[in-house]
C-alpha cells in the first residue's frame, strides 16, 4: 500500500496548490475595428480572426 514516508511541507504543499489558482483571461484588441477579444477566438463583432474574414454577420 502506497504511504508517504515523510510529512509533505507546507512549502512544498502550497507551491503544488499555486499551479491550479486562477488566471485572468488574456485578451488582445481585434487588428480589424479595435475592439477586445479572447485570444485564438474569431472576433465577434466584425468575423475577423488572423487577417481573414472566417465570420459572415448579417446586420451591419
């Protein structure tokens, strides 16, 4: 049966817990009309995503 031999640290403890807190979403303007979006996701407001219109909105 898998025991630990020795007490794990609260160092030790606290750093293994760091990897999983939550981070802030990275978000970059849209080259197109300038607005904010998530990064590697199609612009929701004019369907851009890498220099290609990859979005056909109708409304505009």
């Amino acid at each position: 049966m898998g025991v630990p031999k020795r007490k794990t640290s609260k160092m030790r403890l606290r750093t293994r817990k760091a990897a999983n807190r939550w981070h802030a979403p990275h978000l970059s303007k849209c080259p197109q009309c300038g607005s904010t979006v998530p990064s590697h996701i199609a612009c929701p407001s004019c369907g851009y995503y890498r220099g290609r219109q990859v979005l056909t909105l109708e409304g505009e």
